[in-house]
C-alpha cells in the first residue's frame, strides 16, 4: 500500500463491495430526510421580518387565530432539507426519462431565465394594459407560432394544462351546436385507446361517451366509427399521433366522415411533437386541438405541473373561444378581452390570463428552434423511437407494425411464461438507471410498454439502454423471477406498498401529541 | 441546434439499423396531400441563445415590474417578498424536470414535498385533509362546487356576490357545461348579502370568499351551521393565504371544502400565472375529492415511504366515472408554496400575516386623508376599497402615468357598473414613502 508522507492511505485497501449497514441508516450520497415537521424547533425562523408597526386592528370581530403548528427551521436547514429531497427524484436531467405519452425532453435553462425576467414574472395581471405592452405582445406571438405551425385560424392561451386544454375544445363544440341550435347531440366519441382524460373531459362536459374499438393494426375502426356517427354525435375526441405511437392513416376520410355527421372532430394534441413543421393538423380536418406547451415545447414537468394546454380552432369554431383574449387594435396598441359579455365567448377557465410563466418558456424554445429547428425536433424524435423500436424488437414484442411516430409500443407477451411481468420489467430498470417507460397504458394491448426517448437523447444514451433493456430481457426468460421481483433494490425506497396506502389513506402528518394539548398542560 | 445531440453520421447509422432510406420514410403514413416538404413559411428559423434573450428581452422591456414602482394591486394576486431560497430550491434540476410521481422508488423527493405540502394546507386551512394541488383558485373552486353536487346529488350552487368575478365566472362556466344550475348574488361592496334566503332543498353548497373580493373580513360560522342544517355544504374560497396566518381558519368556522390560491407564498405575480390551488376537505369527503393526493405507507423493507393514492376517483383509471378530468397538479408552483412556508414557520408567517395587517391600516388612513376618498371597509385584512368621486379605471391611469399602480377598478372585474370602486392592496414590501407617494399622486389626479 502506498502512503503520503502525513500516513494518509492513498491506494485502495479493501476491495470488500458488500453494501455496509450503516448507523445513521444514510447510504453515502443518499441520507435519510425525516419530515420537516419532525425538524422543528419552536421559535425558529428562517426569515427576518421587521417589526410589526403599532397600529389598531381593523380586521372586526373575527377571533384571532391559535397556533397553527407549522415548523420552525432556520435557513440552513431548509436549505439541506430540499436539497436532500431532490436527490431522491429521477428526473430528465440526471438521465433518460422514456415514458411514453409524456414527452420527457430535455428543459433548456435559457427559457426558465427569460420567464424570470422582471419585465414578465413581476408583473400584476392587472396592471393597466398601457404597462403590459410586452406582456400582451408575447402572448400574441406565442399565439401566432401555434397557429402557423397547426394551420389553424384562431388561438386560447387560457387554458392551465392539457386536461382544461380538452375541456375548453370540448366546450367550444358544445357551444357550436347551441348556437346552431342543435341540442339532440348527446355523445362524444373516444377510442379505447385514448388518454383517460379524453372520456372524463367529455362527462365533465355532460356528454356521454361511447368507445370505438382499434383494428388490428393499432389505429381506429373506421366501420364502426362510421356505424355510430349520427345526429346524436356532437364530436370524436382523437389522438394523432395515436397513444400506440401510431398516425392514424385514415385520418382525412375519419374527419369527413364526422363533418358529414354535422360532428366536429377533436384532436388531443398530446403527441403533436412526433409531427410538428411536418403535418399541420387543420391540413388534416381537425376543427380544434390543445397543445401541451409542457410536452411539444418543453417547458418543465416540475414534478407533475405547472402545464399549459393552448387549444387551437379551425375557422369553423374560431368564435367560440372562452375569455380573455389578446386583440391589437388598428394603432398597434394591444388590448385584454376580459368579459365575455353578449358576445360568442363561452366564458372562462381559470383567474386570469393563462399560464403566462408557461407562454415565455415556450416561445424562447420555438424561438430557439425556429421553423426549421422544429420540424427537425419531429425527425429525430420519430428516428430515435424507431430505432429502439428496431433495436428491441428481436427480444421483445411490438405491438404493431411499424414504423412508429414518436414512441414505439410493445406488449408483454415477449414475458409469457416467465413469471416476470411488465412491472418487473420496469422496477429492475430503476436498477439499471433508467426511469421506466411508461407502463400498462395504453390499454388496448396486455401489459404494455410505451417508450418514448425524445429528440433530446443522444445515440449512445439509446444505445445503453438498449443493452440494458435487451439484457433484461434475456434474464426474464431465463428464469431468473426472483432477481426481478425484488427489484429496484439501489433506490432511496424499494418497492412501496401501494395497496396499505389506499386500505387506510393517511394524508398528511399529525403531531403524535396535539399542540392544544401541550399549550393546556 | 443545441438542443439535438444526434450528429448526421448518427442519423445515418441509424436509418441503416432501422432499415430505411430516409427519415421521410417513417412519416409514410402521413397522408401524402398534407406532407409539408420544408420548414413552414412564416416563421424565423432557429436561433442562438443571445438573439433570443434579445428579443424576448426588448418584449420584457415594454412592460413595468410591479417591483420598479410603487405598487398597491391585489385583488386575487398578490406581490410578497419571496426568499431567495425558493426559487433556488425550485430551480434544482430534480425537481424542475422530473414528471409526476409515477415511479416512487425514484421519485421520493416529490412526494415527501406533497406530503408535507398536504400537510401544510390542512394546517393553515383548519381543514383535515388537503390534495396535491389544483390548477389555481379560480378552478379549485369550480371543482368544489362539481364535488358539492356529487356529495350531496343536489344541482343548484349559492355564489356570494363577495366571490372573485374571475372565480365566479370559471365556476358558472363548468357548470353551465355539465347541466348545474348556479345561482350569483349581486355583488355588495358595503354590506351583507341573505344567502340562506337562496338556499332550498336543491342546494348542494354555498360559495363564500374571505376575505371577500372587497376586502371585508367575514365570519361564516353562522352561515355554516345554517347550511349543515339544509343539507348543504359551505365552501369558503380564499385568494390571499397570507390572511390565513392571522383570521379564523374556513375549518374553524364549519366549512366543508375550502378552495384556495396559493400563490401569495412562494409564487411570482408572473402575470396572473402559473398558480397554485390549494383545496381541502373535511375528512368524510375525501374520496370524492379531485386531484392527486400522496399517502405514507411502507416499502419493502418497512421502512416509511410515500405513494400517489386513491388514484381510483381519477380519470387515469375511471376514466368518464372520475371524480375530475384533471390530470396534472401546480407541483413546482406548490413546492415553492412549501418552501416559502417552511422558511417562515409559525412564527414567521404569523408576523408576516401582521404586518400585512399593518401596512394596509398605514394605506388606508393616508388614503382616507385625501380629499373625497371614502374607505368603503369596515373590516380588511390587507386589501380594501376605496370609493372614489371619479371612474376608478380612469383614475388608475392617470396614476400609472405618474409611474404608480394604484389599485384594481371594481369595473375592470365586473364587467361594468361598480365605477368608483378601487380595490387597493398593501403587503409587506410597500414601504411608508410608497405609500405617501400613491396619496400624494391620487390628490393630484382626483
């Protein structure tokens, strides 16, 4: 053994890998975080406030509120406790993220330092529009980019995220109808294979729903689209690409089908990145869609939202767009439509004006991008799913034939037999690095995998995960159960018992002495 | 392209893997007629980081921070100084680009924050259990009242005329849509409202905020016994949370669900978003709650761990049968909410809530000094209004010409009528100068 001349060791002693227990229960870079609830220490505070000017209270004849029982924590610690919470996560920038559907790319960082700017994130939503020139200008340039790149005649920031996004699409056929004073339609059609948001936007709308079946090759059946169209149908909720990964061939001939019904046709816009600056979806017959500006144009998941869910209409529903809008008036000037009043408007979605924070994210990545940017962010998300779609499929099962668009689909019946399902399958990728793709959804095959590598995963990233996946694969079939069953085992948490969680839900975290109790004694 | 990691040599290689020519040929099934051949006209092509910080910063230019001035507007959003801290931790690439919490074993880090998040919306609340988050709290307070007629199968909402236009407006639109009738009281800038005369055996709940839209400071214990005792159930709506550090908390008064915006804590102005609805409930109604909610459980080594649960009322498994189409929740927004919290603590956030406090009773007796400003409050928290002898909107541009923001117009949330109504907010970042400045500059204008 070599040693320095102060007797530190400098080479390595011991080759024993045996994974120690160790007494604080920490595992070197992953230390064990107790609630923050647990961390306190009455009295402490991580901000200074100055003192509370002496002045009479005007708040009436409320009752002045008791302890409330939030921790006390200095900055320091507060500090070290969210740090340590965000070494447990997984997320795109630690590796790659393939859930199919949910478009995990890569999240520049110039958009979150153009988002921060002053002039955007400090500022009141309403300020008088003579000082938010800029603020109004942006969304109507963001508006402009997705109606060029969709071909479509009209554009709503407002709604918060894909789900409202489907509601506000939905809401504007409803309002169509009425208008037209059509009030027999009663139904909305939804493939089996759609997102479950597409069924329950169209409930919460007051529609009922009725499911067409796929075909064999993974795309809607248009005979029995055809037999349920009818003077009941007010419109068809579709996803194109289609949750298999797959473009719905037949879309040109499924849109006039449902024009010839009097029907409008919705598409869910989720996987619009597999297409955009190759297609545009009006060229395809779509009366209206959302856009996720969290999926297509990247801004961040954040651990499940803040989204955005722009929707987009066709001339034909164009009019009927809930409030507030952006319009610019002869001088240039522009101005907030705030009321929707007597007008088409069919009213509002949420406080406000939309997720602006989300709008300047988005813009500085289309900007980014450009026009030629994008349509290459669509070939090279379509080439990196097919190439693990070729790469995969000698040792796992396509569902379908390809070629895929942005995510390649495989079942489990590459897992028949084995004892080993898809969720093994998942859980001991975990153990390789990976998150997993995204499992059983959609629904239409048994056991699914949906993977999806984004534009923003290099060749080599591919590659890896191949190996891995290929690897594990093979170890499935050979038998090996119990390695997949006990997996992930190199995780802050192992496998969690999900169906304790639901028996008997516990919510949130109570004091194991009630602080009215201790003030009492 | 910075962003595309993939070279041509990669691009090539991998055609040849999967088989094909060209990359045109995976849009094969594409119909032909709609296949655009080249980049779409219209629009620039790509740029550097320095042409884009340009030209969105020229567009960040054109518009006044509320920072750079002094500025009194709230009405439903407001300006809190925020630590430095949050938005460090928030900016933590573990937390900003991971996706929901599907995975737990890799995702604990986001769901010990929506535990404790929960947690700490129950507690400010005075509620028992609150979700992960809604959209914002004009939303959150539609799902209410689509829950409220769940819970109680009755079809007819109550809206105070003290509720938030923009609230009352997302609230009458999901409802219209789904068949449920609402009814809105006119709105009373000065005084009290019957809403139990509305209230009849089909009645599912009654909407109150408080503080009201006008400021007011309102107690809702009598009104909630009222409503229990029809069956209906009370839901108080909150659009400032900072209050809930110094007024009775909705549960202590008897509500069942209380809809809230979170955005004072944590949250930039961002020009009215993204936001952060808080929503919770009393314990007998939390399966028929919208959103996501994260449980403790066991892993297995026994050790303690947090889930995504009740994931049966959601959409992703009920699909049309769900309690709410909803899919995401406000996670980054309601993780700086958190962390904001967690830095003032009790002690903390009962003083900020004060000096809230006392900072609007500072504005409130200067602005009262003016000649023909009339406070219109005899209770408020950290916003009021003022009646003015002049059209309140006109007024606020008269003074942002003079580099002040002065308040929301009643008119600019109503839609009309209400004219010489301003809604004024003070929080603890105005100072005593701007608020001698807002006086002086509202004498010269009026």
């Amino acid at each position: 053994m070599s040693m320095n001349n102060q007797g530190r060791p400098t080479g390595i002693q011991n080759s024993d890998s045996a994974v120690p227990e160790t007494v604080t229960g920490n595992r070197g870079l992953q230390i064990e975080e107790p609630l923050i609830f647990e961390q306190d220490s009455a009295g402490r505070c991580g901000v200074d406030l100055p003192e509370v000017p002496a002045v009479g209270s005007r708040l009436g004849a409320v009752k002045p509120r008791g302890r409330i029982g939030l921790p006390g924590l200095a900055e320091p610690q507060v500090v070290r406790h969210y740090t340590r919470l965000s070494q447990k996560n997984y997320a795109i920038d630690s590796g790659l993220y393939p859930l199919g559907s949910c478009t995990m790319k890569h999240n520049p960082r110039l958009n979150e330092k153009m988002a921060r700017l002053p002039g955007f994130a400090d500022v009141h939503p309403l300020q008088p529009e003579s000082t938010v020139q800029g603020a109004l200008e942006l969304m109507a340039e963001l508006g402009r980019w997705l109606a060029t790149l969709t071909g479509m005649a009209a554009v709503t920031l407002a709604p918060a995220a894909g789900a409202h996004g489907e509601m506000c699409g939905i809401m504007a056929i409803r309002s169509a109808h009425d208008a037209k004073g059509d009030k027999g339609r009663t139904k909305i059609l939804v493939p089996e294979s759609a997102h479950g948001t597409n069924p329950a936007t169209a409930a919460a709308c007051g529609y009922a729903v009725e499911a067409i079946p796929a075909t064999e090759d993974g795309r809607v059946d248009l005979a029995a689209l055809k037999a349920k169209l009818g003077p009941d149908v007010a419109g068809l909720m579709l996803t194109n690409p289609n949750t298999c990964g797959l473009f719905e061939r037949d879309i040109i001939t499924i849109a006039e089908a449902v024009h010839a019904a009097g029907a409008y046709f919705y598409c869910d816009g989720a996987n619009f990145n597999a297409i955009v600056g190759r297609v545009r979806p009006a060229d395809l017959g779509i009366d209206v869609m959302h856009i996720n500006l969290h999926k297509t144009f990247s801004t961040p998941h954040g651990g499940g939202g803040p989204g955005s869910g722009p929707v987009v209409f066709a001339e034909s529903l164009a009019p009927f767009v809930p409030v507030p809008y952006v319009v610019q008036d002869k001088d240039g000037a522009f101005r907030l439509v705030e009321q929707a009043g007597d007008g088409p408007a069919f009213g509002r979605m949420k406080a406000f004006h939309g997720q602006m924070g989300m709008f300047v994210r988005a813009l500085a990545y289309m900007m980014s991008h450009g026009a030629d940017g994008l349509r290459q962010v669509a070939n090279d998300a379509v080439l990196n799913a097919n190439y693990l779609l070729a790469r995969l499929q000698d040792v796992m099962t396509p569902s379908f034939e390809g070629p895929c668009m942005h995510e390649c689909l495989f079942d489990d019946r590459f897992l028949k037999g084995t004892g080993v399902t898809t969720l093994d399958i998942a859980k001991a990728l975990i153990d390789e690095g990976f998150h997993p793709m995204t499992m059983y959804f959609p629904l239409v095959v048994h056991g699914a995998l949906l993977i999806e590598p984004t534009e923003t995963e290099s060749k080599a990233s591919l590659d890896q995960f191949v190996t891995a996946l290929r690897a594990l694969a093979e170890r499935a079939k050979s038998g090996d159960v119990a390695y997949f069953q006990g997996a992930p085992r190199l995780t802050p948490r192992r496998r969690l018992d999900e169906t304790a969680a639901a028996r008997k839900p516990v919510l949130r975290w109570t004091p194991a002495v009630e602080p009215e109790k201790v003030a009492a004694e | 392209m910075r962003y595309l990691p993939l070279t041509e040599a990669d691009r090539r290689s991998m055609l040849e893997a999967i088989g094909v020519p060209s990359v045109d040929e995976l849009f094969r099934d594409v119909p032909e007629a709609a296949r655009l051949s080249g980049p779409i006209e219209g629009l620039s092509n790509h740029m550097g980081e320095l042409e884009v910080d340009r030209a969105l910063s020229a567009m960040a230019g054109k518009n006044l921070p509320a920072g750079s001035v002094p500025s009194f507007l709230g009405a439903g959003a407001y300006r809190h100084h925020i630590p430095a801290t949050v938005d460090h931790l928030v900016q933590r690439g573990e937390f900003l680009t991971a996706y929901t919490p599907y995975q737990p074993e890799v995702s604990q880090g986001t769901l010990q924050v929506l535990f404790e998040f929960q947690t700490q919306v129950s507690l400010l609340t005075g509620m028992d259990v609150a979700n992960a988050s809604m959209y914002d709290g004009a939303t959150a307070c539609a799902e209410a009242v689509m829950m409220a007629n769940r819970v109680t199968r009755r079809k007819k909402a109550v809206l105070s005329g003290g509720l938030h236009p923009h609230y009352r407006d997302t609230t009458t639109t999901d409802a219209r849509f789904i068949g449920f009738e609402t009814v809105v009281m006119p709105p009373a800038p000065t005084g009290g409202e019957d809403l139990l005369a509305e209230v009849d055996g089909d009645t599912s709940c009654v909407v109150v905020q408080n503080p009201d839209v006008f400021g007011h400071v309102r107690d809702y214990t009598e009104l909630g016994r009222a409503c229990q005792a029809k069956g209906a159930l009370l839901i108080v709506v909150v659009t400032e949370a900072v209050s809930l550090g110094l007024l009775t908390p909705p549960g202590e008064m008897g509500a069942d669900i209380v809809a809230a915006e979170g955005q004072s804590l944590g949250n930039a102005l961002n020009f009215g978003g993204p936001y952060v609805g808080l929503f919770a409930v009393k314990e007998k109604l939390v399966r028929q709650m919208p959103g996501r909610l994260c449980g403790q459980t066991v892993d297995a080594d026994g050790r303690r761990g947090f889930v995504l649960t009740l994931s049966t009322r959601e959409q992703h498994i009920r699909r049309e049968k769900a309690t709410s189409n909803i899919c995401t929740n406000s996670g980054l927004c309601a993780l700086a909410f958190s962390i904001h919290l967690s830095l003032l603590g009790e002690e903390g956030f009962a003083r900020l809530a004060e000096l809230n406090h006392a900072k609007a009773v500072q504005l409130a007796d200067k602005l009262a000094a003016v000649r023909g400003v009339e406070i219109v409050n005899g209770s408020f928290f950290n916003e009021f209004t003022v009646k003015l002898p002049k059209p309140a909107a006109d007024v606020v541009e008269a003074l942002a010409q003079r580099g002040i923001l002065g308040g929301v117009p009643a008119s600019r949330l109503f839609g009309g009528g209400l004219d010489d109504l301003l809604i004024v907010a003070a929080t603890e970042t105005n100072t005593e100068s701007d608020m001698d400045a807002f006086a002086t500059a509202l004498a010269e204008v009026l």
